[in-house]
C-alpha cells in the first residue's frame, strides 16, 4: 500500500508464480508470511478485476511450448501459463480492500491460505502419478520386462507411492477440523503428504525413466512418423513385445518423455518442489505446528528422568 | 500331518519366529502360504494347549538379557522371548483341527491372517516411533542444539514418519471392507504403511542416533553411576544444556542406546523388516492386490494410443 | 550377417541410441552381449563408411531443439543428435570384417568395449556436476541465502557428489591392468562411480532445482526480456541480492532450467541412467566381476565356521 | 592449563570418548577447534604418562559385554574400551608441552589431526565391510536364496559400498600433498569417503539383516546349543539349503547379529556416524575446504554472464 485515500487504497509491488493467473477474471492478493508493525504497509489484501488498470502479467508459458502431440501428448494440448503480476500503482476502492496495515493478522490469513493451499496440492496430484504407474505398467509390457524382478520392485514402489499420497491425503480429509462451519483438513498430515509427493517425485521419475529406457529420448519424432518411408523403417525395428507395434510403443515412450523428461517433465519437477510452498516451509510448517511435550514427557517416564517439568496429558490420538 | 487316527491327527514339524508363545495357553497354527495338491500335508490348520505332549519350545530371550535399568531402562524391564516352536509327533482331536489336507484353502487362510497381522504390525508401531521422537526431542534439547538446522530438520522427518504411520494406518481402518460382519483394513493401505515404516526404520534410528552423540555408547555405566565418588567425576562433566543435569542427559542416552544401540535395538531393526512379513512381501502383496489396468488405460487415452483392449472402468478412487 | 559374398559380407538389422553417429565418417557395429551358437548370424563386427550404401540413419535432435541462447544457453548452442542406425542390406568387404560368426568371442568383445565406455562415461560426467555446482552456488548467492543450513548441506552434497565421482575415475584409471601395453581401467571403480553417479543424479538436480526456486520455470523468457518496456519491469523486480541484476538472476536460472528441467535436462536425466549401460547392467557387470570367496572365508573364519571349503587366499588389497 | 609453575603447568578438564585410552602408556592431549584469545586456557596441547597423577578413566565397555563366541564371535572376543578422560589437576612439566595458550594455533592443529585421524577412519572400515559382505554372500547361500533378483540387488549395493570406499581411500592416499617430507592425505576425498561410508552404512546393515532373515534375533542361544537334546532340534529343523547344517547356519546368524544387531552392532552404528567427526563435521570440512569460485565462474560462462567478477583460473584437476 503506497497510498489511502477517500475512496480506498492504492497498491503497488508483484508476485511471482501466479499461475493461470492469466486466464482469472479477479485477482486475489494476500500476505505470505506473518508480519510486524515494521511491515504495516505490506500487510494488505484485496481483490482486483484482472483489467484493473495498473495491473499488468508478465506470462511465462515455460513446458507447454510443445505442439505438436504425437512427440508431446500431454503438453501439445494442454496449458498452464504462469506470470509474473505486477500492480503498478494500482487503485482498490474499500469494498475489495480486505486488511489494510492489520499486520497481527497477516500471518493466520497466510497461513489459512497454505493450509487449504498444500491440502489442494496433495489431491491434484494423484491423477500425476497414477500416470506416471500407467505409463510404466505398459512399458514394462511392451518393452518385454514387465516379469523382471527389478521392473516388478519399482513398479510396486510406484504404486506404493500413489497409495500412501492418496491414503495421506484421504486421512487429512477425513481428520479434519471443522473450525465456523469450514472444514479444515489436518495440517499434520497435510504436510506429510506433501513433503513425502515431493522428496520422492524424481526417485519415482527415475523409476518410471528406467523400465521405459533410453528410446524415451533417443526415438524418432513425429516429422519421421509421419514421412511413410521412414515409418516404414521404424514399424520393421521399433516394436515391442506381447505383439505392440511400433506406434503404440513410441507413443507409450513420448508419453514418459513428456511427463518426466522434457519441458513439461522439467516444469513438473520443479513444481513437485516448490508449488505450495517449498520442501523446507512442510518442515517448518510441520515443526510449528507439533507439539513435542508430550513425546517428550513419554520418552522422560520411560528413561526414569524425574526432574523437570511433569509429564504433561495424553499424546492426543487423532 | 504325519498319521491319522480315530480321534484326531498326529502332527509333526517346527515354526519359527513364535513370538511370545512361551506365554501362551494355546498354540494355534496355520499356513503359511498357497498350496497345491502337493501340499496337502502341510496343509494344516489347528489349535493345541501349550503343554500338550510334544510340544517343545526352544526360547530365545535375544534382545531382552539386560538387567539394569538405568543402562537398559526399557529391555531391564520389558521382556519379549521368541521361540522355535517344535510339534513332534503331537496329536491333535478333531474338535481342534480346522484344516486337514484342504489345501485350496491355504492360500486364502494365510492371506487373511497376514492381512490382520500387519495391520497388527502398524498399530503398535506408532508408539515406538513416539519414543524415539521424544528421545531426540529431549537430546537436542540436553545437548543444546535444539535450534540448529540439521537437529531442526531431523527432528521434522521424525514427526513426519510418525504422522504417515499413523495416518496410513488410520486411513486403513477407516477405508475398511465390512466382510460377514468384520472390518478387514484397507490392504494396499496397510502394507504401504508397513513398508514405510519399516524401510525407513534405519534411517529413522540413525538420526536419533546422530541427534543423542557419541556418549550413546561411550558414556560411563551404572556401576558408575553408583559409585558416589565416580558418580561425582560424573556429575560435574556430563551435564548438559539448560540445567540438565548428568543423570537427566545419561538417562535419555541409555534410552536412546536401549532403543537403537543395543541388543534390544538390533532387535527393534531386525523386526522392523521381518516381522509381519519382510519388505518383499509386502512389496509382492501390493502387486498382487493392485490393479493395474485401470492405470495402464489411463495412460493409453492420455498417450493417444487406441489399439489393445479399450479403456477398462475408472480408477477405483475408494 | 544375411549373406555371405567372395568378396565379403551383408548385414542387416538396426541399432537404436547411436549418439552423434550422424556426424561420424565410420560406423562401427560389435556385438553387444555373450552369444552362443545359435546366435552366429548376429555375432558379426565390422566397419562401413557412414555413406555406405544401406546404411541409413533416422536422427533424433530431442532435447537439443533450442534456439534461444537466453532460454536455454546451452542447448541452443551445443547440439547432440541419437539416431537409429539402420543397415539395409549393407555389403561389407572381407578388410572391413572383424568377426563373422565367431559367436564365443562376441561376449569378451562387448565386454571389452563396455569397459572403457563406462569408464568414458565417468569421465566426461564430472563437468556436467561442476556446472550443476556452479549454477548452485552462484543461485544460492542470488537468491541470498548462501548462509542457510539446508542450502549449504546441500552444496555439501553436490561437492562431495563431484568429489566422488572424480576421486573413483581417477582411482580407476590409476588402478589399470595393463593388457598386452593397453591401460584397462579397474572394472569394479569404474562400475562403482557409474552406478555412484547415475543412482544419485535425479537427487542432484532436485537439489540445484530446491536452491533455484520456482523462478526457474515461471520467470519471463527470452521475448519478454528483448521488450525493453517488460524488461523494465523484471530489472525492477526480479533483481536477487548482493548486488545481482535481473540479467544475472535470470540467466542463472535460465542455466539451472536448462540442465535440470527441459528438454535438454530430460536428455541427461535418462542419458545419466541408460547411457554406456542401466544401473541393472552396472550391478551385474560388478557381480559377475566380484569374487565373493574371500569375503565368505573371511566371514567363515570370524563365525567360527570350520565347514566347508577351506578358507581361499587373502582378500586381494589392489 | 589452570596455573602455571617453574617448571610446568597444571591441567583440569576431562575428554569424553577416549577410544583405548586405557590401554595407552602415554595421554596425548590436544585442541579441538580454532580457538580465539578469550580460549587462552583451553589452547594447551601436552602428554602425560597415563599414570600420572590426577588423571583417571572412567571406563566403558558398552558393546562388548558378551562372553559367549558362539553367541557373539566378535565382541566376546575383541574388545574395545571407551572412557572419559579426567585431568584432574595434572601437572604437565615442561618438556611435555607442545602449547600453553598460544591460541592461534589451535585451529592448525585440531584440523591436520582431523585430516589424518579422518583417513584413519576410512582406512580400517573397508575390513568391516567385507565382514558385513560375506556375511551377507554366506547367509544368502545358506538361506538358498542366492539366486534371487532383490538378493542379488542388495549383495552387489554390498561390493559397490565396499569398492566406492576403498577406491575413495586410496584414492586420497595417491592425491596427498607432501608437506615438510610428510604425505597428507587429500582432505576432499578422505571427507567424502567418511560421509558416504558414514550415511550409508545403517542402509547396508539393513541389507545384511534382510538377507540373513529374522532367525538373526529369533534363533537360539549357546545355552541351548550345549545341550545335546535340544541340539538335536536345533540340527533337525534349522539347516539350511546346501547341506549347510544348523551350526553353519546359525553361526552366520550370530556373525551378521554380532555385527549389527547387538551391543556391538549399536555401538559400531553410533561409531559410523560418529567416530571421527559426526556426519555435519564431514560437510563443514568439505565446505571449507572447497574452492566454488571456479565453478561459479564455470556456470556464469556457460551462463552468459558476464557481470561481476571475471572468472578466476581453471578448476583444479588433482
């Protein structure tokens, strides 16, 4: 906030990281962290039409430059556009100005938001990597392996990992709070969730990368698909096993090119980190929000310490 | 099954691994995996007094020989003895034999049981992991180093690999299947809470472990302790942070030795990744119970592929 | 090998993932694995000019499709091409004949050749870290937080990942057997840091990826920063700290984009785990080079074990 | 040093860890850190007969308690003894004092002891490795599982551990620096050979004790085994595949449950991440010791920029 006046507050600074924001008829701004009174001017919120004048998107298409889809299935057809959003001095009449200066509010309003936000993050992604099994379920098939000891331990990873992300998250829906009639899903478990989708996505990449093999990056594009005389050639020496053709072989191999080895694949890594708050903000978030003493007072009981504090109630279960 | 008599049958073999039998009034045994016709031996199923004659157990209290509490506060006191549980040539009355040759049903009686063990496996998990929690908790505390950013960071995995256990296993027991009036828990979600916990068990206890110190195993022993005059040396070296003083810090040593450096701690890493089945298992129980089609359909109509068999039903979201 | 001449021979077949055959005036094929009889007509080595009549090359520049030396400075200036290389009915002359049908020197043939080409492999693979290390560290002051005890455990990381795997090649080499005046670099090291590094790679890039942040994907690209109006905007911005402009900023991040999270970071993702053979191929190749028998001696001989064979000569130090 | 006299100083304080200590003629005393003007009194270095007056050992021998070699083949025979050091007012006369305050030395000092004590460390691990592998081979045979895919896995993990830190230490060995006729062993490699041993040898313990299988802490004791009636159980129901009998069998057992399940295997656990500089110690070490300016300046040529300081000469190859 740079300036009040009358008729309400005139904003100015950027985000980074909007994504879709581009395709959003509002935009909602608020804190991202907890503030003090040295932040009083930072300590806004509001929503403005995107057209607002003064607003302005620096849009990044970044993994989705991709057209055509038999090389790209996934990113040929479908976009997400993040930006960069600027408010140049723009003006919000009071009506959509939510905090103005509140700075003690800042940081239960950031972190409600998270708490919904992370929770959004752990359900989006199972469909990712019931992809992610898919793809290499198949492979498994038509690259003639899928009996394979190794091949078998991975994609039983692989299913481990969507089982325990969607059981998490499942468990943080069901485990809620319902705080003024909202339901509030576990922080806790929220949290573990997305920390554990996102410390083994690569692991789970490279494993989706090993059963496909090295034509996911080394096979023939589509301009060569579609010249007759070299689909020819590559019908006689890229089929797979169990009687897959070539085609359905390559693009079983493009699809895992796109999802895990190319711009999209790199976009999706660096979101599994970072989108919805970053490996390090699960930890600390799961830090504050544990309360230790109890864990402490059972290990004390059982170690025979008898000095300081009492033991303190039961470790709540649930 | 050795001999078959009017009143009953004569078995005759040994399982190992029988935990707590010792204590037991009954012994009930059963198979331990499918069965052919070749089997039909084996395939036995029965419940016999735990002095019937020829029974024989040979115990192994391993894990559980300590004697002082202070060195050993929990293994001093709790006591758990397997045993290699032998039946020579003992007869059984038919009023007790539920399985006599039937070996179709071996595989189904042994996958029910497993499917409750484990489930067994992961509920009495989450406090051992709230004592190792609460032993590194109180350490880093001791040792003064609560706020630096690898104890902060360990002590974040460990809340974290105690709230997934206990989420996953909630969620098992909430996403349960009714069948003739009993709740079996969720089996994808029971074993991917039991390999999780037990394929990061070691990790688990080695962060403790660098959390505690080296004192864990260098620090002075009971007879020490009891010894007022070395008791003093003691006391005036070992203290810790924050006024602990040496016997609250070599308390929580002993109980971090006892659970992750000791007999008793060899004995914790050991079960963790057999008992209840070992990680194989529960990795070859995952793919036998997943169905794969759905996911593999999935990825064909994102892939573009419409040769094979057409899209199975939708992914089974419950 | 489909027929045999006066003058010499005829191939046919293929060979996927031949890196940079396209730019070679030589092709040269061998056998890839031990053969037997059976596999005579296919246990063929031999040299042809790339412009042979036949041979035929489908090239593949995924990964390498960049233009923009901004968005992508490497890829857009530093080009591979894979190809499948075909042989059509390719006419070899006897000179150009290294083996034809002698299937029982096809294995030590490939093994030979894989020898050194892992060890190749390990050899160009630490510049590759030394800029995934640079690109971190610059990223880490940039982003001002150089100091933060997550960010400096993992720089830790990515040193000792490129100590490592520099340390095992050169150990490799320095341990050669010299073979008929040919250096052989030790198998088991060159083994050892393959695996070494291709196992830990994907860890590598989330971890250059964690310390860049989001901005790696959803910062503005090359159109926008050449718009003096938007790049008025990011200058204003996207500056980092210490003094480091929105150019530096971005172009770090641009690198960090380009090698771990685009089409080119894809490449090296499945080239750091399939190329010069598979993580499988690396652990069979260390297995069936490893005796075994010391170590089982010296085991025996600790257990207290007099069974058996007798103990066999010393663990060979070297 | 608490006071000075003609002919000496006097020394107070005690030294945790003392490995040994109490089988040593003489007590070498030296800094630990660099230490600044304010640490005047701690900046001593001396010897002292451990005879000498005032100096005592509270000694402890955790982790090798057993008695019996069948139970434990390694601990009850081959012990090591911990203590804490106590200075208790020891005089130290002149000619045995290597540093009486001079603190600016005691940074030197502390770290070339660290970087020989460190090469130490990694230089008698690989024996124990190669216990923990034929351990594993052993057991993988008896058990009749030599065979299978996830043995194998875990067996060849077991030789590249042991080849990566032996190739690592030789490796540092060949790369010393010669200084003042002394060879020092190259301080990047001997750091990264200690931290890979050290935060991958609770994974490697896991290895061997899935492979060896729960009878490693269900099996019967010695007590038992002396006994010839429950001997003959024993041999009946407790051999393995073969011929390997029950003794064979269950002395392995003992050997992998000595070696990573016990008192010793606790203490061998602590002594890894521990022994020699915990696993943060390992990592600061690298960090200073690391020069990233090169690699910075590597990352901002292929970066494109061109700002800031010009890059610095080539990255050391040796």
């Amino acid at each position: 906030m740079v300036a009040e006046r009358p008729d309400g507050i005139v904003v100015r600074g950027a985000k980074a990281h909007t994504t879709n924001a581009v395709f959003a008829d509002e935009i909602l701004a608020l804190p991202t962290r907890a503030m003090g009174p040295e932040d009083r001017a930072y300590a806004v919120a509001f929503a403005v039409p995107a057209n607002a004048p003064g607003v302005r998107f620096i849009a990044s298409p970044r993994g989705f430059g991709a057209t055509n889809p038999f090389d790209n299935p996934l990113s040929a057809r479908r976009k997400t556009v993040e930006s960069l959003t600027i408010f140049d001095d723009v003006f919000v009449p009071w009506e959509r100005v939510f905090l103005n200066g509140e700075w003690a509010a800042a940081g239960l309003l950031a972190k409600t938001f998270v708490e919904f936000h992370r929770f959004t993050a752990i359900s989006y992604k199972p469909p990712q990597i019931e992809l992610l099994l898919g793809a290499a379920a198949l492979l498994a098939e038509y690259n003639g392996i899928a009996g394979a000891g190794h091949v078998r331990d991975k994609v039983a990873q692989l299913v481990m990992y969507l089982d325990t992300v969607r059981g998490l998250t499942r468990a943080a829906a069901q485990q809620c709070r319902v705080r003024e009639g909202i339901a509030v899903p576990d922080v806790a478990l929220t949290n573990a969730a997305k920390y554990y989708f996102a410390w083994h996505y690569h692991e789970m990449a490279r494993a989706v990368q090993d059963i496909a093999g090295g034509l996911v990056v080394t096979g023939p594009m589509a301009e060569d698909w579609l010249n007759p005389a070299v689909r020819a050639d590559m019908e006689r020496f890229l089929g797979g096993a169990r009687g897959s053709g070539a085609e359905e072989r390559l693009r079983a191999m493009n699809l895992v090119r796109d999802l895990t080895a190319s711009d999209l694949g790199g976009y999706l890594e660096v979101l599994a980190i970072h989108a919805e708050g970053s490996l390090e903000t699960q930890k600390l978030t799961v830090l504050m929000d544990a309360d230790l003493e109890p864990y402490k007072a059972f290990a004390k009981r059982v170690a025979g310490i008898t000095t300081g504090a009492p033991a303190r109630a039961r470790i709540p279960h649930g």
